[in-house]
C-alpha cells in the first residue's frame, strides 16, 4: 500500500514537471533553437584538442583561422541569439539577420576546414596518412561535420519557429482541479 502512495506521488511529480516545462515552452518557444545551438557549441568546443591537434599536423592554409573563427562565431551566436528574442517582445529583424549570417558564416568556415582535411588526405603528393597516433585527424573530420549539423538545425528550428510555436500554444496544460465542476456561484452582495 505504501508503494502505491510513493509511486503515486511520484508520477504526479514527474507530470508536473512535465507540465511545467510545457508551460515555460508555450512561453519561449525559441528555446528550442536555442538547445541545438547550445549542442552545437558544446560538440565544437568539447573537442577543440582534436582540431587544434589536426591544425597542427595539416598545417593547411587557412585552418588555424577556419578554427578560431569558427570559436569566435559559436559564441557571438549566443549573445545574438539572445539580443534577437528580448523578452516578451516580439523578435529583432535586425539580430535575426545578423543571426543568420553568422550561422551561414559557421557552415562556411567548417566546409572549409573539412576541405583542407580532405586534401591533406588525399593529395597526390605526400598524402597524410591516418594511423593509430593520428586518430585525431579522423575525430576533428566528424566533429566538424556534426557542427555543421547542428548549426543547419538550429538554421532550419529558426525558420519553421512561427509555425511550431503556433502549434506548441494550442497544447492544453490547464490543471483539472477535482470538485470544480460542482461549485455553485459565491454570494458577493454583503447580506449577512
């Protein structure tokens, strides 16, 4: 009997946290874009040693500049991001732009830096070879590519967000109180 009570209370805890969260989305619903944009800085940024050490052995024109270009566009992207949706205002057009261009920015550094990679891999001449100490090289490739990604999502998240947002309001997360139904009206008229 008692774990019936603590199950209970538990699937009401995790219902309304669900409700909860429902809630803070009906709200914000550009934080959405905002997570793959985040997941998208933390894949770059969490193997930032794979590509620096990739920079290193290539040595290729233009990759140091690719990387920290594409450091520096991830986190301005953020505070873009968050100047583009003030709160409880509608969005900035102007940010909004500024947005995308640095979202088209990312793809393109990235797309340049997997190109360098690829032509370091597969030249004619003194091609670099992959091997067990070098794995890295292969790391930094599908990293880069994973980024791209997630910058393309948050790109696409962008411009579906009017139609997804309409969709996320009409979800009812209204709280059924038992014994509603049943209340009769409140005299306010002070007779006593």
């Amino acid at each position: 009997m008692a774990n019936q009570k603590t199950a209970g209370r538990q699937n009401r805890g995790i219902k309304e946290a669900l409700r909860k969260s429902m809630v803070s989305l009906k709200r914000s619903p550009q934080n959405i874009p905002l997570a793959a944009l985040a997941a998208a800085f933390f894949i770059y940024s969490l193997n930032l040693s794979s590509i620096a050490n990739t920079t290193a052995r290539i040595n290729g024109a233009n990759m140091g500049q690719c990387e920290f270009a594409a450091m520096l566009f991830s986190i301005l992207a953020f505070v873009v991001f968050l100047r583009t949706f003030p709160r409880r205002k509608p969005a900035n057009k102007v940010m909004l732009g500024l947005l995308f261009f640095m979202l088209a920015l990312l793809v393109g550094v990235d797309i340049v830096y997997i190109s360098r990679i690829t032509d370091a891999l597969t030249r004619a001449v003194n091609p670099i070879e992959v091997s067990a100490d070098s794995q890295f090289i292969n790391t930094a490739k599908s990293v880069v590519s994973a980024h791209v990604i997630c910058v393309g999502i948050t790109a696409a998240l962008l411009v579906l967000l009017p139609f997804y947002s309409k969709a996320i309001r009409k979800i009812n997360t209204s709280i059924e109180v038992e014994g509603n139904g049943s209340m009769g009206a409140i005299d306010i008229s002070g007779e006593d």
